[in-house]
C-alpha cells in the first residue's frame, strides 16, 4: 500500500500543475527531500514514492478539454483521452457553465471552446500547441507526432 507521504506528493504535484501553482509543488519536491536517504537504502519499498519523483521530475502534458460536460463532443474527447495511460497527464474539463474551475486554474478563463465546439488544448510545461476539436487530433499532439 502506498503511504500517505507518497500520495501527497503525487496529489500536491499534479494540483500544482493544475493550479499553475509551483508553491504546492515546491511543497511535494520537501517531502521528496525528507525520505530521499531512506529511498536510497531501499528503492523498492518506495514505489509510489518514485512515482511521483519520475512525475517531478519529467515534462508533464497538460490537457484542457474547453466544451459543455454533456455535449457529444466533449464525451468524444475525454473518452479518448482517458482510452490510453499517459503517466504525465494532468487533465482539466472546462465547462463553460462552471466558474469554479476558473477560480481554481485561472488560464483556463483564456482556454475556451472555439467555433461553438469542443477544444482540446494540449499543452507541455504551460506551453500550448494549437487548439483542436478532433480526438486523433488531440492525441496526435499529446503524442507527438
């Protein structure tokens, strides 16, 4: 079972990437730094411990899905998106009928839907390549081809 320490850590990095908040991340990379000597005399009994640390330390892909929950469209490419792991994913829905989420990540405000449809945005390190509406689309960005 994972422990609490390496939950939190995997929780506060993925919340800081969907926040755009590098506090919460900074406070992963200390918990990292307290059980990095224990890591080291005994990796295996840290697995989601370096799954987090793997986390920190690689790109992420940061997607943002602009559409109404319940519109086809939306349903589209979310379902094609969660089809496959991407172990450095983090994924907002941005409704446009939902404040909230622009409370709580702000640049989604900037990522809406276009043309009166679904949007995916696929972003790297808050970098964003064009917005598309296609799922292949979509997926060809996140995978880089």
């Amino acid at each position: 079972l994972p422990s609490g320490n390496s939950v939190a850590v995997m929780n506060l990095l993925r919340l800081g990437r969907i926040t755009a908040s590098p506090d919460l991340e900074n406070k992963a990379e200390q918990i990292m730094k307290l059980f990095a000597e224990q890591i080291e005399r005994a990796p295996t009994g840290f697995g989601q411990m370096l799954q987090g640390t793997a986390f920190g330390l690689e790109d992420t892909c940061e997607i943002v899905i602009a559409g109404h929950k319940e519109d086809p469209g939306t349903v589209d490419l979310l379902e094609v998106l969660n089809s496959q792991f991407i172990f450095n994913k983090v994924v907002v829905l941005n409704d446009p009928e939902d404040q909230a989420i622009r409370r709580l990540a702000p640049y989604t405000s900037r990522q809406t839907m276009q043309d009166d449809r679904p949007t995916a945005y696929v972003c790297r390190n808050y970098s964003c390549e064009q917005p598309v509406h296609e799922p292949e689309a979509m997926m060809k960005l996140i995978h880089g081809t």
